[in-house]
C-alpha cells in the first residue's frame, strides 16, 4: 500500500430547494404519487418549451458563491444525448462548456477530528435537470419507472482530484454538506436522492506526476459508504497492478451489502454524449449587481463562526465545532448566550441535555418546545441557588414536555431549592443518626463517605437541598464528633 497513492474526484449532485421543477411549474415535493408530478415539458412531448426557474439560479449562485467561486455572467445550457428508460427526452438539459461557476475551493481535514487541513479545488458547478427514476422492486421480473422526478434541478459540483485518501473524502462531503445547509441551497437528504455521489478513482505510485486509469464507483447511499467503497476499490486496483495486471476504465456499482464494486459499463467520454447547445434555452445571463447582491446575503459560514465563537465566547475547540455543525444550533446557542450572558453554561446545557434530547428523538432543534429564553431563564435559576442541577434538569424534562417556562413548573411542583437552616440540618440529622457505622469510618479517616452522605440526603430531601449549605453543615456535624 505504501508504494501506491490514491487519487480521487468527486462529482456531487445536489437537489436545488425550489418548490417547483427546472424548467416547468411541477412540483419538485418528494414522495408523490408515481408519475403525478409530470407535464409535456418534462415528459419531453413535441412542442413543450422550457422555461428556467429563476429561484433554482439564485440557489446555484448562493452555492457557487459559498463555495468560493467564480460566477460568469454568462452561461449555456447543452443537451447531453443518452438513453435510458428513466429519461423520457433521450437528452438531458445541463451545462457543459460554459458553466454558471468554475474555480472554487474548500479547506477540509484529511481524516476526522485531525489538524492537517488540505484544500479541494472545485473545477465547476452547473445547472442541470435531473433524470426520472427506475424501479426494480415494483413489479415481479419487471421495471416501473417514476417521471416524477424527471425535470428537478440540481446543480453538480465536479472536485479536481485532489483528495488523497477516502477518509479525506468523507470529510470533504460531510463539510460540504454542512457548508449547503448553512446556504440553505438543499436539504442535502441522502435517503430522498436530495445530495448523489460518484467518485472518480485511481491509484499511481508515490509521488508519480502522472495520473492513472480512473475508474467510477455509483450507488454509494452513505458517506460512510463512500469511504469504503473507495477503500475496496484502491484495494483492487493495487492488486491488479501487483499482479502485472492493467487497470480498465469502466464504471462500478457498490454493493453495501457485500461490501464490493462490480462492474457496470464501460466509462464513457464526453464525446459519447454528443453535447450540444440547447436550442430551446438562450444564453443565461446574470447582471453583476444581481450576483453582488446574492453575495452579500450569505450567512456566516461554518469555518467563520467556529473562529467567531472561539474568540468572542472563549469556548473549547471541541464545544465551538459542536455548535456550529449545523446553523439552526448555532442560532440556538446564540440565542441563549445573550439572553443568560454566560457562553460557557449555554453551551454545556446545549452540548448535553438539548442535543442529548434531539438525539433520543432523532429529530430538529426545531422541534424542541423550549425557547432560548427559557433555557436562558432555568441556567439563570442554577446560577442564583434557586435550582440544583438535578432539580434543573427535572425541570427540562418538564419543560421540553409541555413547552411552560421554567418558572411555572417551579413553582406549580414546589421544586425550588432548600436553603433554609433548619431543614437541613433537620435532614442531616436523619441521616447521620441513621447509619452510625459509616460515621464512624469517616471519623477514622474514610473521607470518600462524604459523597454517600450527601446521596442519602439528597434522596431524603428530593433533590431540594442546597448542596453547598448542605455540605457544609453535613461536614460540620460530623467533625464535631
């Protein structure tokens, strides 16, 4: 392995957020009906003209602009000639020659949670239509075919061959996907067909100038996927070169299950496709202000706001890269740190009990009913004593189930914390009597009994007394002998 070095390409393929089609007024909403969300335009019938969707550009621009691209004013559409029973024109409307972007880049970790950073280089993105689905599960011995899909917009993001190994792969899609999202461009959902990968893949041997053979790995549902279905194919590819063997240039189908590529076709060549401009579309032309404009809505982007919270906050390395995976925690974070004014609490209730919540449910921050606020508003409870954190966090609970502030349920549940003299030492009285042995252990040295003590109280208490008076209290009683 070490005499060889992979070198890999990625061509992504990402479902623009419209609600309608490219270049008809269908729905682009997933999971209708078979073939409900069709017309003569995306059906390819005689006659149908196509008309671009403005919103599906602006989305390829906010893309293209996030990814550190260069935006041409001008672009044209092509038809890329093949066919397949899933595309109903027998050509695809896309971009070859002239894209809507060329020239981006994207700095990405080359194995996880490691320092070294490599940039990607993003040879172009263009527009394009997506093609209908076949079904090989429908019908026995047969396949159906779903147009629906037929005519969505995407854009795909071809890399130069600059990722060194699959691992640096996984990484490069998991910071684009997060770097989409942040745009809002895609949902990027894998399991809808709303972000595709195909990997471009070959070996040479190290530190060769010269590129070798490429072959093409489909079918990869999973990030995860994409990582071992390009370490399976480095694999084999060393091994027919050791072997004396020549590698060919074909296309491969990763097979999860198995955990194998097997061979499709034989890759094809642009010239296979017989591009040519789309007769139908003119010229697309951007006005330069328009572009301007669409750059100065970005967002801050991850790379951005992680350093931004590590220097405006003071958080750790780990807790900044956490609250920054997605935008919609970010915004909950920043939320709650200007309303409680303490970054550091925000932060670990957010790093534990909210994702810890989200987590169980598999669902969006969205869906939790409790508002920065009020988050704010229980850290503010821990902070002035009138809340420990086991009660804090009984009070979450309650609040995560019925979306009340943390106030009520205080109050409503008689959960304050006991700081009161009397009932403490009440309770430590009760406890101490109790078990006369473990008093004796501690008196002889044992001072790790302390926390039992403190457990027994708190149980008797439940979870109502102040820990810190209580500790005290407890210390003194039983030093006094």
């Amino acid at each position: 392995m070490m005499r060889y070095e992979p070198v890999i390409g990625l061509e992504i393929h990402v479902q623009l957020a419209t609600e309608t089609k490219l270049f008809c007024g269908n729905s682009a909403e997933f999971g209708a009906e078979p073939n409900t969300h069709v017309c003569p335009v995306c059906l390819g019938l005689p006659g149908a003209l196509p008309v671009l969707n403005r919103r599906a550009v602006e989305l390829g621009v906010r893309a293209a602009l996030g990814l550190n691209c260069t935006v041409h004013e001008i672009s044209v559409f092509a038809r890329k000639n093949y066919f397949y029973p899933d595309l109903p024109k027998g050509y695809q409307i896309t971009q070859y020659d002239r894209p809507i972007a060329t020239g981006g880049w994207l700095d990405v970790a080359t194995e996880r949670g490691g320092e070294e950073r490599r940039r990607v280089r993003i040879r172009r993105i263009h527009l394009e239509e997506d093609a209908g689905k076949s079904l090989h599960d429908r019908l026995p011995g047969r396949t159906a075919v779903d147009l629906n899909r037929a005519g969505i917009p995407l854009i795909e993001i071809v890399t130069e061959p600059d990722l060194i190994s699959p691992a640096h792969a996984r990484e490069f899609l998991t910071r684009l996907k997060q770097v989409l999202e942040y745009l809002r461009v895609s949902d990027c959902d894998m399991e809808k067909g709303s972000l595709r990968v195909d990997a471009n893949v070959s070996v040479r041997p190290a530190g060769s100038p010269h590129l070798g053979i490429k072959t093409e790995v489909k079918n990869m549902n999973s990030f995860a996927n994409v990582e071992r279905a390009l370490a399976y194919e480095i694999e084999r590819q060393i091994g027919v070169l050791e072997a004396g063997g020549s590698i060919r240039q074909e296309t491969l189908l990763w097979d999860a299950g198995r955990g194998e590529a097997r061979p499709m076709r034989s890759k094809e060549e642009s010239h296979d496709y017989r591009y040519f401009p789309e007769p139908d579309l003119p010229p697309l032309v951007l006005e330069r202000a328009e572009v301007e404009a669409i750059r100065r809505d970005l967002p801050e982007l991850p790379d951005a706001r992680f350093r931004r919270f590590r220097e405006a906050y003071g958080l750790p390395a780990y807790d900044a890269e956490v609250l920054t995976a997605t935008r919609e925690v970010a915004d909950y974070f920043e939320a709650t740190a200007r309303a409680v004014g303490d970054a550091k609490a925000a932060s670990n209730w957010i790093m534990t009990d909210v994702l810890g919540w989200l987590n169980q449910r598999q669902c969006a921050i969205e869906d939790l009913p409790i508002t920065p606020e009020s988050l704010a508003a229980l850290i503010g409870l821990v902070a002035d004593g009138t809340l420990s954190m086991p009660l804090a966090r009984r009070v979450f609970a309650r609040m995560a189930e019925t979306g009340r502030p943390p106030e009520a349920i205080v109050e409503e549940e008689g959960l304050a914390q006991v700081r009161e003299v009397d009932r403490l030492v009440g309770w430590v009285e009760e406890v101490v009597s109790a078990h006369p042995e473990e008093v004796a252990r501690y008196r002889e040295g044992d001072r790790k009994l302390l926390g039992f003590f403190m457990g027994q109280i708190m149980k008797k208490s439940g979870g109502k007394a102040d820990p810190r008076e209580t500790s005290r209290i407890l210390r003194e009683r039983l030093e006094a002998g």
